[in-house]
C-alpha cells in the first residue's frame, strides 16, 4: 500500500494540491450538468420537457447509487487513490452532444435572470430544497444508528433510496408534463416536507428496520422526484435565457448542498441526529411557501394572448 501511495504523489503531492484538483473537478462537474438540464430542456418537443428532464436527474441518481458502492470498493482493494483515477478515465469517455455557443456575457448579465422574482423564487427555493432534502440523505449514516441501533443495514438503505430514486425521478417529469410545474413542484415539495417529518418522528420515537425503510423509500419518490419540475419552473420563467436561469438555478442547489453538510454537523454535535430531519423538514416546508405564488407569464405558453401560470 506504501509503494502505490509513492506512485499517486506525483499527481498530487500535497493536501493543497489534492484540494485545489478536487475544487476543479467540481467546477467541472457543476458546468457539465448545467450544460446537460439545459440540452435536455431545449430539445425537448412541446409537452415533454419534464420527461427530457427527468431522464437527466435519473442519470445523476443510477450514478450516485452505483458510484459510492463502486468508489468504496475500488478503494478498499486497491486505494483511495485508485477511486480518483477510476473517476478520471469514466469522465474521459463522456460525450456530450454539441451545442451551439453564445456571445460572451458579463458576469452582470449572466446574472440578470435573478432580478425577476419567478427565477429569484426558484433559486432561493431549490437553494433550501438542497439544505433540507440532502441535510437527510448526507447523514443517513448517524440518523440510521440512532434509530435502528446500528449502522449494519445501512447499505440497505442506501439501496432503497437509489432504486427509488431512479423511478421517483422520471415520475417528476411525467408530473411535470401532465399537470405543469407549478402543481407538481409544489405537490412533490408537500409531499418532501411532510414524508421527511413522517421520518423525523420515527427517528424520535424508533422504528422497526422495514418501517424505517419503508419511511426513507417515501421520502426518496419526493427527493428525487423534485428537479424536473423546479428545472422546468426556472427554464419557463426566462425561457429566453434557459441555459443561464438553469445555471443559476443548479447553483442554488449546490449552495444548498453545502449548507446541509454544515448545518447538519452542527445539528449532530449540538443536538443530536433526531434534530437532522426536523430541521430539513422546516426548510422544505419554507421553500413550499416561497414556490406558491403563481406568476402568470405569456412566455411559458408561447402564445401572446393566453398567459400561463408558472
């Protein structure tokens, strides 16, 4: 193990090295899956954008269900080290489509789409989507221990929220396309909050291993049910800068994400694991009511006489 460990140090011989390949990788990532929404959303025929979508965020789900496993593996039999160069030769054999470019913009002028309430109020929405939904999700593990006593049926768990997940994920944007994104983003946010309070109470109180699962199996159809229709919200109030509101958007969720990861570890230190779902239920319960109010727009309809409600 010593001598691999030699051979990996000349790509990153220090911890600032380490980090500064890690930060890049994520820049890397975060513009590859703007990109991608963003090319699903504009390829879309009329009335099936939320499928387009949805068949994206069941990408992002099958990898990160089959990855940590995979990633896990690799490293216990060859290295840590070996999950990076793992990652490195998957990301080499990707191909996106291409994609006609734009003209260069400001930084002002990406950022534009904010000052529309409609784009503010899905970013800032997704944004709290991304604390309270992944809050849970990051801390399965301590959540998992107090209220199942152990973390043994932990690889369970996470199995069921990926299986579920691939299918929550393409019944979003089947949801999205029946009933438009304004009734079921705010369906699938009702369902986030009160499923992870459903969950809050069984990790408070205790549960069997089948109703747990059976409470996270929930949760997950409404976690990863969430993102075609918030992506198809935020694209249908700047349709004429889809790619940037959706980059923004993207951006919020990431924000969120960061969040859960700190906000959590507090939670966890101060308060215990039973705090982590109560919280994360509070936030989604907050980004329903900033996604409730209806804005009528004529650019969602394409049709100057007949506005839309987002």
């Amino acid at each position: 193990m010593a001598q691999r460990g030699l051979r990996y140090r000349g790509v990153a011989p220090d911890l600032a090295s380490l980090l500064f390949l890690r930060i890049t990788a994520g820049l890397s990532a975060a513009a590859v899956s703007t990109t991608a929404f963003a090319a699903a959303a504009e390829s879309a025929p009329d009335g099936k954008q939320g499928a387009y979508l949805s068949l994206v965020t069941a990408g992002l789900t099958v990898a990160l269900f089959t990855g940590v496993p995979v990633g896990t593996w690799v490293a216990g039999t060859w290295g840590w080290r070996s999950t990076f160069l793992l990652i490195a030769a998957v990301a080499a054999l990707v191909a996106m489509p291409r994609l006609p470019g734009s003209a260069p913009m400001a930084l002002g002028a990406r950022l534009a789409p904010l000052r529309r309430p409609p784009v503010l109020r899905m970013v800032a929405a997704i944004f709290l989507c991304g604390t309270g939904g992944l809050i849970f999700h990051t801390y399965l593990d301590p959540i998992s221990v107090h209220a199942l006593g152990s973390d043994a049926h932990l690889p369970v768990v996470l199995l069921v929220v990926g299986l579920v997940g691939v299918m929550a994920a393409l019944l979003g944007g089947r949801l999205t396309d029946s009933y438009g994104p304004r009734r079921a983003r705010l369906a699938i946010l009702g369902g986030h909050a009160l499923a992870l309070a459903f969950v809050a109470t069984m990790v408070v109180a205790g549960a069997s291993l089948w109703v747990f699962l059976a409470g996270v199996a929930v949760w997950s159809v409404f976690a990863w049910a969430l993102n075609p229709p918030m992506q198809a919200s935020t694209i249908a109030a700047a349709p004429e800068a889809a790619m940037t509101a959706v980059s923004l958007n993207i951006s919020g969720l990431y924000l969120g994400t960061a969040a859960a990861g700190a906000v959590g570890g507090l939670l966890l230190d101060r308060l215990g694991a039973t705090a982590i779902p109560i919280v994360g239920a509070v936030a989604l319960a907050g980004a329903w009511l900033i996604a409730a109010p209806s804005v009528r727009t004529r650019a969602e309809a394409g049709d100057d006489r007949q506005p839309a409600a987002l």
